[in-house]
C-alpha cells in the first residue's frame, strides 16, 4: 500500500472515530500517526474522499463521507417534507408532488434519499417535483409511500 491509499485510509478512520470539524485537527491527528502533511494536502484528500461538512453533535459540524451520510432519510428530511408537501398526484407512471414555493429541491433531495428501485429518476421546479416511475404498475405503490411520509 503507498503512502498516500494509507493516508486516505487513515483519514476515514479518523472521522469515522472523532467528530473533527476543522482541517487542522485532521492534519495534528495525521501528523500524531506519523504522516508528515500540510493543510494543502489534507484538503486535497477531504476533495478525492468525497468528505463535506454535516452537522454534529459535539461541535456544530463534522466531517462526514457525503455519499454516506446521504444514504437514508433522517428524521430531519421526513419533518421537512412533511411540512412542505402541499399535494402528491399520479398520472401514468409520473407522479407530481406540490411543494410550498422554494421547497421542490428539498422535497427532490428527500424522494432521492428514499432510493426506490422503481423511480426512474425526478425533477425538481421552485414548487413542483416530477417524479418518473419504472412502469404505470409500480405507480400507485410508490404514490402511497410518499404519501405515508405525510402521516
């Protein structure tokens, strides 16, 4: 293994371990492993790693693996789509779901994270998201989960 995949390793272990908000703890730890790195290169590999910010619980943020944290609808995401849903609609195998005015790319971001087999993919407007169902059958299944998140 070359020095840099054993760096990356050690970084994922690191956040994985502590709640680091700032790139300098990442470069001490590091250094404390005996990586000799700047905050330059740390930087570099937070980008390679796909690594951003996300809300902790020790400190405000955290770094976290965005593809990761992403996986899953929290707590968080259903309370906003909750309160943003005006109305949710099928037709065929599309389905319109009606947001309040600026919140389609919240209510887009939320039906991504259910990650459904059956939806094709969705589009987000300021107030509208299309979402686009694998067949007409699979509609109304996906149509009534959406629409349990509302309860």
């Amino acid at each position: 293994m070359n020095t840099k995949t054993a760096r990356l390793q050690a970084i994922q272990q690191i956040i994985a371990s502590k709640e680091i908000s700032k790139q300098e703890d990442i470069c001490a730890e590091l250094n404390r492993l005996g990586y000799n790195v700047t905050q330059a290169t740390v930087s570099r590999d937070l980008k390679e790693l796909n690594l951003c910010k996300v809300p902790g619980h020790r400190n405000k943020f955290r770094y976290a693996n965005s593809d990761t944290y992403m996986e899953g609808v929290t707590d968080r995401m259903t309370a906003l789509f909750r309160s943003s849903v005006l109305s949710i609609n099928s037709a065929n195998n599309l389905i319109v779901v009606k947001a309040m005015r600026g919140n389609a790319s919240s209510v887009g971001v939320f039906v991504d994270s259910l990650q459904m087999p059956e939806i094709i993919g969705s589009v987000a407007g300021d107030d509208n998201v299309l979402i686009v169902v694998d067949s007409n059958e699979n509609t109304p299944m996906v149509e009534e989960k959406l629409k349990a998140y509302l309860e």
